[in-house]
C-alpha cells in the first residue's frame, strides 16, 4: 500500500502533481522508493540533490572521503563550511535541508565486496557515481546478482556517458567493458581534469532514469549508452546488446559472487599509499630539496602535460608528458638519476614503470608530487 502525501507534500510536489505521468499516485511511489547513491562527488551530488527534491523516501550515500576545496569546483552538495568534514554527512545535512521529509542513510565506508550486498539490500535502484573502476564493476555484479537496475554515468574533461544496465532486460557494463583496464591506463579526473558543469549534466541524467524507473514511466537507457560532448553540445546513442558470453549474466557465469578489483585497477590510495610507488622508489619532497641544496646532479623530469606548467613548475626540470615518454625513452640517459613527479603522483608512479620495464635502474619518484613540493618546501606555490 503507497504511503499517503501530507498537506505540506502536496504543495511542494505540487507541479509533479500536475504532470500526468506521475500525479498523486506517482508522487506515493516515489515517497515509498528508495534509491543507494555510491560515491557524493562529482555525479553524486547532482543525482542525490535531485532525487531528494523529487521526494525519492529513501536515499542511502556510499563514500568514504572528506570534503577538499578542490572538490567544489563541480560536488555541488557541498560547500566552503562543510571542507574537512566527512562527504556522506556534509550530503546529508544538504539534502534534508532541501527536503527534510525524506530519509538519507549514510554509509562513512569503502563499498566493498564485503559490505555491498548488505548496504544495497533495502534499496530499489542502484546509481553508480563513482570515479574508479574497481568500485564500477563491484556495482555491476553486485547489481546482476541482486537483480536491481544500475544507473551508470562516467566524465572525463568535457566528455560523459550514462546508461541503465539492468541484465534481466539487456546487458549489463561487463557485457560492454569484460575486464578492467590495466592500472594506469586511463587517468583519473584529478590526473586530466572535468569541466565543473559536465558532472551536473550527467547527474542529472541519471537521477531523470532513477525517477523514470521508479515511476515505471517512458524509454530508459537500458541497451542504450549516451554519449555526452559538451564543447560541441553533441548527444549521440550507442546501441549495446547482450553478450552471451559475459562472465557474469551469460547463461554459463563465471562470477557467482562479489569480488573486489583492486588488484586489477591499482586505485591510489587502496593498492598504494596515495602518492606513493612504495618505499624503494620514493624520495619525498624534503630529502629532495636537501639532495638539491647539496648539489646532487638529479635530473628532475615532470610527466605533466604543459599547460600544468602554467600553473606551478620546478627550475630546472625537464618536461615530457607522460603520453610521449615511451617514445622518447632515447632522449634520457639512463646513467643519470632521475626524479619522475607529476601532480600528486599517480603518473610518475605509471612513468616510474614504464622506466623500470625499459632498463632504467636510477629512478626515484617524488612521493605526493609537485603539491607535496609546495605543501612542504616551496609554499608559494600554487596546490592544486
């Protein structure tokens, strides 16, 4: 039996209400809906913003972040006054003062293979706003073997995509993608940047396929993929189909249970001290700078790409982004020490491999990279 609307719900749901698809009996669905959104950053703010103000009843928070002023830039449920604190709660305060009628469950935890089955229980629709691929495919299993819908959506500079996977009805995310990539193959948002606004068109696709499934109205996107571009303000569909031989929802599965991918992806942080290629590799920021002051003949070489450099940059380094260094392995000269930095360090740990592989034995990487420089050396230089 669907719950009742007060007085003060039907005013402020009042124009769903006048919209014949969803109505009074549409509007008591979504109050007695729920939906688990994974990840409160960049996609996650907008969806969850959205299906709290649509009066979704039951809105659980996966994340296991802090909010970082370099988030706001585009993680739209936060702000300046909520910075160091933990993302789910900084979420969750925004979204019952937008509606305070609803429930919001918050889940201060890594979404692991663990956990997962236990947190997605109560919940109608999974909605994926998360930025790794470990976590992406965990979601995708989970959401096969449970039998729910996966609202899907992915940014990357001035480029997103969304899709429904829901294998009862087509194909789920590993019938498109099979495996994770390689670590390091595809850099994070914080490596290559996002548009801020690209994550609130995409969010706001999503929570549009969360309220129509839910409603049980229109077309979703299940067997579809939107491709978003926003410097052409292009939208076009691929259409997917069903892979017979997916390891997970084929009819001969080889995945029967959850398993975690972190050994696959190499996520920051989870496989290695963010930052960090392990101890044996490592040189932080002061032992660099007193290996400078000393007069050590280091060649610094910076795998950012040159438009970085406007923004902070070390005297003397030399500069070859990371996408060009295999093919001028030549121009280094492995007698010579290197240091590799970048940003924070994720690409120098992937160039640091790339050097290793070729021979290369006099290789450090500047642990935290150039903000870790400024953070505890230079401090008039820019973090960012």
């Amino acid at each position: 039996m669907l719950p009742e609307l007060s007085r003060e719900e039907i005013l402020r749901y009042s124009r769903h209400l006048l919209v014949p698809e969803v109505g009074l009996d549409g509007q008591r669905k979504l109050k007695a809906s729920s939906v688990l959104v994974i990840g409160t950053g960049g996609l996650g703010s907008p969806v969850a913003l959205y299906l709290a103000a649509a009066g979704v009843g039951r809105i659980g928070l996966v994340d296991y972040d802090v909010v970082d002023s370099s988030n706001l830039q585009r993680q739209v449920a936060h702000g300046t006054s909520t910075v160091g604190q933990r993302k789910v709660e900084s979420a969750r305060a925004r979204l019952l003062d937008l509606n305070p009628a609803i429930q919001v469950d918050a889940f201060d935890e890594s979404f692991t293979s663990a956990n997962a089955m236990q947190i997605a229980a109560p919940f109608d629709v999974i909605v994926d706003g998360t930025d790794n691929f470990p976590t992406r495919y965990l979601i995708n299993d989970l959401c096969v073997l449970t039998g729910k819908p996966n609202v899907y959506g992915a940014v990357f500079r001035f480029d997103g995509q969304a899709s429904v996977f829901d294998a009862r009805i087509g194909p789920c995310y590993r019938c498109l993608f099979p495996e994770p990539p390689p670590p390091g193959l595809v850099p994070s948002c914080a490596d290559a940047g996002v548009l801020g606004v690209l994550p609130g068109t995409i969010g706001t696709i999503q929570a549009t396929e969360a309220i129509k499934l839910l409603l049980g109205i229109g077309s979703s996107l299940a067997g579809r993929l939107l491709l978003y571009n926003a410097l052409d303000m292009s939208f076009e569909f691929v259409t997917l189909k069903k892979n017979p031989n997916c390891k997970v929802c084929g009819p001969r599965p080889e995945v029967t249970a959850l398993i975690d991918y972190d050994e696959f992806c190499g996520v920051p942080g989870i496989v290695h001290e963010e930052g960090s290629a392990g101890a044996e590799w490592d040189i932080t920021a002061g032992e660099l700078s007193r290996r400078l002051g000393g007069g050590d003949p280091l060649l610094l070489l910076d795998v950012r790409e040159p438009h970085e450099l406007e923004i902070s940059h070390l005297e003397g380094a030399r500069n070859i982004p990371l996408g060009e260094l295999a093919a001028r392995l030549s121009d280094l000269d492995s007698a010579q020490e290197i240091v590799l930095f970048c940003k924070m360090g994720s690409r120098s740990r992937r160039a640091l491999e790339l050097l290793v592989s070729a021979g290369f034995r006099k290789v450090k990487h500047l642990k935290g990279g150039i903000n870790a420089w400024a953070k505890e050396v230079d401090t008039n230089l820019p973090v960012y």
